[in-house]
C-alpha cells in the first residue's frame, strides 16, 4: 500500500481518488459503527445506571453462562470434526448431483431458526421421523442438553463447512502435489499441508460459527425447551429474564456480549501470531 | 422515509408510529386508522374474531393485535410501545401498568378463566385426574416464570398441598422439564405429544386442537379463576378507538365470541 504521508482519517487508498466518492464512503462507515455501538452503549448504559451488575452473577446467569460454554464447545468440536473432512471433499472433488449437496447444506443459513426448531421437534420429538425410534429405546430427546447441541449444529455447521470449502479450494494443488512427490501420505499431505494452509479461513468459519451457535435462540427454544442448567442457554435466559426482570435481562446481555467479545478477541490474537509464524 | 420506520417497526408493528393517525376524535373519512391492542396470548382466538368484527363496524380501521404473556406485554408497555388498548390475563399486570400511570380511567374486569390439565388425546402418562401430574415420570411443561397462567398453576399446587399431604408439590414441580415463553407454547409441547401434561386455560382447549388433545379438570375448591381486566391506555394515539373497542368486548356480541372461545363472561 501506497503511503499518502498526509496520516489523516481517510483510508490511503481512497484519499487520493475522488474526495466526494471516498467522503461519502467514509461518512457510510461511520453510520454503520454508530449504528452498531448505539445499541451496545444502551446495554452498558442502563446496567450502570440500573446498578444491575448483580444479576450477573445470580444462579440463573451462572447456569446459562456454564451452559452455553459447555453446548457451543460440543457444538464446535462435532462442526469441526464433520465439517472439515467434508468442506474438503466440497472443495477438491466433483461428482454427481454435488450442485444439489451444496444447496442443502445451505438451507438451515435462510431458514429462519424458529422454522428450524419446528423442523427438529418434528423430526426427533416423540412422535418424530427418528423421533419414534429412539423413543423405543427409551431414549428421549426434546428437553435435554443433547437436543441443544442438535439446534447448534443444525444451525451453525453451515458457517464452517462454507468457510472452510473457500479455505481448502484457495490451497494450490501443486503445493499438495510437490509434497505427495515428496512422499507424503494423503493424510499427510491433509494434515501438515493442506490444513495449515487453509488455517486462517478454517478459523474464521469456527469463529462464525461458534458465534452463531452462541446466539442460536429460535430453534433452541422451539425444539429444546427452557430449562434452568438443562437447556436454557443465554439467550433462552435472557428471553426469559425479559419476561419478569428488564434489568437482568439487559445485565445477562452485557454478559454475553463481554464473553463473545473476548472469545473472539482472543482467537484473533492467537491467529494472527500463527499465520506470522508460519512465515 | 424507510429509516424513519425502522425503530418503530422493531417494537410492535407499524402502528403508532404515525403512520395514519389523525388528531384526536378527528377520523377523517377514507383515511385509514389504526388501533393496536396488546393481549394475553389466552385471548388469540377470540380477539382475532373481535377485530373482524370491528373491522366491519369501523371500515376505516385497521386492527393491530398483538398477544404475548401479559408480563412481557407489560414490559412492552412501560418501555413505550405504542399501543391503544391492554388485555391482560391478570390483576397484577394491570394494577402496575395502572400504577405506572399508563392507563386511562378505571380497567374493567371483562371475562374469567379457569384453570385447566390439557393432555395429548393417546395420553401417554395415564393422567385421568388432577392428582396423577405428580406421578413419577410424567413429562410436564408450565409456561415461564411470570406468566400468569403458571404462577396460577404454582398457587393451585400450593393449595393442593394442603390438601393431599406435604410432597405434592414437589413431586409435581420436579416433572417439570421445561418452563416455556407462554401458554400457547406450553400446549402446543402437549399437542406434538412431546410434554405428558401442560396447565393452560379453559380457552386454550380451542377447536383446531381437541383432535389430540383432552382436558382433565382441575377439582373446583383448588383451582383458580381468573380475572382479565381490560384498559385504554393513557398514551392511546386513537383513544377513541380505543373506547370503541372496550365498548365492543364488553358488549353482548363481545362477551358471546368471548364465551364461544371458551372463557366465561364477566360483564
């Protein structure tokens, strides 16, 4: 990138092109972080000035808290497992009706959660799909924690898998070719080539994904239920706290925007050393 | 424009915002009105009917219904959500609304609702009367803490211990597996046969659902009726509609949709 020497706000890039172009552009992304921190500012307002930083730390926001962290790991651990041997076969291989694949994994990305959740009572609820069978073996699924990892998955898988197939598809072939030359074993060449290469997309897909997963609200509380430390994660609580306390209501928020805040915070930090070690 | 409607539209729907409103008492004609009335979620079925017929009354209008728990329309309210009308399901929500000085005039108590056990129509759980909800693994669901309908349900098993002996209660509470966001959410747990059991209201045995559903009643000393109070509120952008719309629930017409959708008349 070009220095401009001027050091002003504007981007360098745009300084020295059309100013009203690049003004009016600029004056676009100032709207846009006023109208994301507005919000955010509110939540931390009104818990100041409520004094509602106890309601943090209540049982109810302990559980949800543990709650959450416990469900979006599994969730994390099962996306990442499934997702990216099969974001790899999405972006090497070609075979019949792929196109057709491709578009399924996208559904649960349009389909609104609350739908989703309807889709997964149908399924695994009682009298369900797979729903009856397992009820057979006295194996039941609404209203446990395994049907909000369910909900997760469903709904957050597709963040990763899409990420990590633009990951793995921008991997050169003759990198994993040199090193097959070289003797290395397919997993091999998947392992110690293919995945590091494609670190960076595979984390941000994870990081979306978890963010999704964190948040997942509708299918959760149409297919899992609300249940204090079963299944009422954060967002269920909060929902739930609105119904009789506002206060605890906005101060679970701030605790969930500070922990999605610092997760994320946190994981950038450490990409970015990784891929500077990398080279 | 749009921008302008954005805010406004994430609350509770367009009205109020604006958008059609005339002065007080001034309804000009061919200029379109429109009221919105928020209601607990026991009353979807009949205010659906109500707002036709209102509808037809007053062409220039347009009803905006929306039903939810009355704590969380309560919480709407105090927030400054436009709104002409409140239903709710209960005292409580009402005298605090009333409290807050959001409410014009005195609320009247338009119609009763009694408690009901509603159960999938297979029965999964053997319920045939009030006291097998506190057997051992029957799948109970109540709706949130908060919600009239359970806090209801919560008094009547407080009743209940005294009557059949100390345990009850906790016998019942520990089936509990899920608390949901309302009443209607609780049935429809009973309706796909995922939940053995629900308490909901007489009016939320509606028509489209006692094909898989049956209701075991709870025994009349126990249970508890209760009493929705009805208001224009003091923020009304149309508080003639508003009266007019009181007016039309307390009728005779309005109490007969009321009594068809399973509530009992009070006026």
């Amino acid at each position: 990138m070009k220095k401009t020497g001027k050091g002003g706000l504007l981007p360098s890039t745009l300084a020295g092109g059309d100013t009203l172009a690049s003004g009016m552009a600029v004056t676009a992304l100032a709207l846009l972080a006023g109208f994301i921190s507005l919000p955010i500012l509110s939540l931390l307002l009104w818990t100041v000035n409520e004094n509602s930083w106890r309601a943090m730390a209540t049982p109810e926001a302990r559980d949800a808290l543990l709650l959450s962290i416990r469900t979006t790991s599994i969730s994390m651990l099962i996306i990442v497992s499934v997702g990216t041997p099969a974001a790899y076969v999405l972006a090497r291989k070609n075979f019949h009706g792929k196109r057709l694949l491709d578009s399924l994994i996208d559904i649960p990305a349009v389909l609104p959660p609350s739908a989703a959740g309807i889709a997964l009572l149908l399924t695994f609820g009682r009298f369900g799909l797979a729903g009856k069978y397992l009820e057979a073996f006295g194996v039941q699924v609404t209203f446990t924690t395994a049907a909000v990892v369910i909900a997760e998955v469903f709904v957050a898988a597709h963040f990763y898998v899409r990420q990590a197939t633009v990951g793995f598809s921008q991997v050169r072939r003759d990198v994993e070719e040199a090193a097959r030359v070289d003797g290395a074993g397919s997993i091999g060449v998947f392992t110690k080539i293919t995945v590091p290469l494609a670190l960076p997309a595979l984390v941000a897909g994870a990081v979306m994904a978890w963010a999704r997963a964190l948040g997942e609200f509708g299918a959760t509380i149409v297919f899992a239920g609300s249940f204090q430390g079963v299944t009422q994660t954060i967002p269920l609580a909060i929902f739930a706290e609105f119904q009789s306390n506002l206060d605890a209501a906005v101060a679970l928020s701030v605790l969930v925007l500070g922990f999605a805040f610092t997760v994320i915070l946190v994981v950038k930090v450490l990409t970015a050393r990784m891929t500077a070690d990398e080279y | 424009m749009a921008v302008l409607l954005v805010p406004c539209l994430a609350i509770v729907g367009p009205a109020g915002c604006g958008v059609g409103s005339s002065d007080a008492g001034v309804r000009e004609a061919g200029q379109e009105s429109t009221l919105t009335v928020l209601a607990a979620s026991s009353l979807t079925d009949a205010f659906g009917e109500l707002t036709k017929i209102f509808e037809e009354q007053n062409p220039d209008t347009e009803v905006r219904a929306s039903f939810e728990s009355s704590s969380t329309l309560l919480t709407q309210i105090q927030q400054g959500a436009p709104a002409d009308v409140f239903a709710s399901a209960a005292q409580d929500e009402m005298d605090e609304a009333a409290k807050d000085g959001l409410v014009a005039g005195k609320p009247k108590i338009f119609v009763k609702n009694r408690e009901v056990i509603i159960v999938p129509v297979a029965n999964p759980a053997n319920i045939e009367r009030f006291r097998d909800v506190a057997k051992p693994d029957v799948r109970l669901v109540l709706a949130e803490d908060g919600v009239p309908a359970a806090d209801y349900a919560l008094k009547i098993l407080g009743k209940a211990n005294a009557e059949y002996g100390s345990g009850f209660e906790q016998d019942v509470l520990s089936n509990v597996v899920s608390r949901e966001a309302d009443v209607r959410a609780a049935v429809n747990r009973v309706v796909v046969s995922d939940a053995d059991a629900t308490f909901g209201y007489a009016s939320d045995y509606t028509p489209d659902i006692r094909n898989r559903t049956k209701v075991v009643q709870i025994p009349p000393d126990l249970n508890i009726v209760a009493t929705y109070p009805i208001a224009a509120l003091e923020d009304a952008e149309n508080p003639d509609l508003a009266r007019d719309w009181v007016s039309l629930v307390t009728s005779e017409e309005g109490q007969r949709v009321l009594e068809e959708w399973g509530l009992e008349p009070a006026v």
